[in-house]
C-alpha cells in the first residue's frame, strides 16, 4: 500500500504522534524515513481538513528537537565508544569515514553544522549524538537544533501543503511525484555525503614513513 494511502485511514492523533516520533527516532540517531513520513502527512493534511497543518508542523517539529536533544545527551554520556558500536550496528550510516565527514563538517561550521545537517538526510541522524560525543556546549546546540529543526519540519510541512491545496486537481499524482523526489533527495544527499567519507578516509590514511 501507498505511504499516502495508509495514512489515509489513520486518525488525526495518530497520524501527529507517528510523524513525531518517526522524526524524532531518526534525529536521536537512528535511520528512518523522516522526511518520506512528513511529506506524505504534509499532503494529507491539504487534501483532509482533519488533519492540521499547523500542528502536524508543530508536531514534527517538537519531534525533531527533542530528538535531537535526547540524541546529544546519549552521545555525550556514550563517547566515542558508542560511535564504534553504531558503526558496527549500522556499518552504512555510521561506518568510520562517514563519522569522518561529520566531525569534520563540525570542525569547520561548529554549531550550525547542527543546523545545515538537519537539512540533510544522512547528517540528520549524526548531528544530536556526535555534537554529544564533542562536547558542543548545550547552549549552542540548543540554538542550533531548535532553529534547525522548526525551520525543516515547519518548512517542509508549509511548502507540501500549500503546493498540495494549489494543486489540488493533480495532487494525486503529485504525492507519488513528491514522494518520489524526496527519496531521490535523500539517496542524491547520501551518495554525496558517502564520496566525501571516502575522500576524507583517503585523506585520513596514515603516510608510510620513508626508510
């Protein structure tokens, strides 16, 4: 069944707390479709007036920031060795070049790598728990994941459903179209992300020392 279609049949409660907590198991650290769930709800919310989008957006993004925090309290408390033991959970998001990249990105933009990574899709699930493990000051993080996050969630929620309520004649189609291209976002913004782990893996690799 279509994401869209089953959340069709879904109650307006529910459907906030799923979007919510999907987001928010994905910004503490572990890999979800996020960004699919919150699109598909945008979209139903412009076609269904029981659904909000003012609280599907408050909702997301409370999702968002909370995770984020519950995130960055976990890496902070796990360090370093709760990084090896994800990498070896999910070799694919956490493996060491990617953690490579990410701490480099937060070495060059300190607390807004916290914001630009909410924007995308691999670093989202990075950003809570390495700024832990680097002991970014909460303050800063706290700008950072709340400006961060209520600008995407909201963001994402505003643009899908007014482009849904304009659209209304094609949004059916649309919503595979919109699904469609937040998965080829998110697989563009993984594939990018993974050439420059390689890049910075290559770049890590000791130099033999000369005889």
């Amino acid at each position: 069944m279509h994401v869209q279609e089953w959340l069709d049949t879904v109650p307006a409660v529910a459907i906030y707390a799923l979007v919510a907590g999907v987001i928010g198991l994905e910004s503490l650290g572990i890999p979800l479709p996020g960004e699919i769930v919150l699109v598909s709800a945008a979209l139903l919310s412009s076609q269904h007036g029981d659904v909000n989008p003012i609280i599907l957006g408050a909702c997301a993004s409370a999702g968002a920031v909370i995770g984020d925090s519950i995130g960055y309290a976990i890496g902070r408390k796990g360090g370093r060795p709760l990084l090896a033991w994800l990498g070896t959970k999910f070799p694919r998001h956490f493996g060491e070049a990617h953690v490579a990249t990410a701490e480099r990105s937060f070495e060059k933009w300190g607390m807004w790598a916290v914001f630009f990574g909410r924007f995308v899709a691999l670093l989202r699930i990075f950003a809570g728990p390495l700024a832990g493990v680097l002991h970014m000051p909460y303050w800063k993080f706290l700008i950072a994941n709340l400006l961060g996050g209520v600008i995407w969630a909201g963001g994402t929620t505003a643009v899908i459903y007014y482009i849904g309520v304009v659209a209304e004649d094609w949004l059916k189609r649309f919503s595979y179209y919109g699904l469609g291209a937040a998965v080829l976002i998110g697989v563009a913004s993984m594939l990018i992300v993974r050439r420059k782990a390689k890049k910075a893996a290559v770049e890590a690799e000791p130099v033999p020392a000369a005889d």
